[in-house]
C-alpha cells in the first residue's frame, strides 16, 4: 500500500507512522508467516503466527480481519 518493502520490525513502525501521521488511531500489519504488528501512538506490540501447514493462502488477509473484527 505505501510501496514499503518490510524488513524487520523498525520498517513496519516507518510505514505504520506515515498512516499514523494522517489521524488514524492504530495500525495492524499482517506479515504473513511471521505475523502481525499491532502500532498505535504509544507502542508497537509483535505477535507471531501460529505454525501451521499451509494449504492455499487465497483469502488470508480477509480471513486475518474477519477474525480480528469478530474477536
């Protein structure tokens, strides 16, 4: 979305601030195998993903939201 290739934890806060800059309370970025990030304006908080067996990732994103916005 903002052209940002992540490479570790400190790009994902780069890109997160820019969105965070425009009024947006917080911000999750889904890192696929190696997660998520949670940023609001005071921390930014990993959380790992479960290691699973991948059979199709068709979906994934809108599968990730779905549970989040349910939970």
């Amino acid at each position: 979305m903002l052209g940002i290739e992540f490479q570790d934890q400190y790009t994902v806060q780069e890109a997160a601030q820019i969105i965070l800059n425009k009024g947006v309370k917080a911000v999750i970025v889904t890192l696929g195998e190696k997660g998520c990030c949670y940023i609001n304006h005071e921390k930014c908080k990993m959380y790992s993903a479960y290691q699973v067996k991948v059979q199709d990732t068709t979906a994934a994103g809108d599968s990730f939201i779905g549970g989040f916005t349910a939970s």
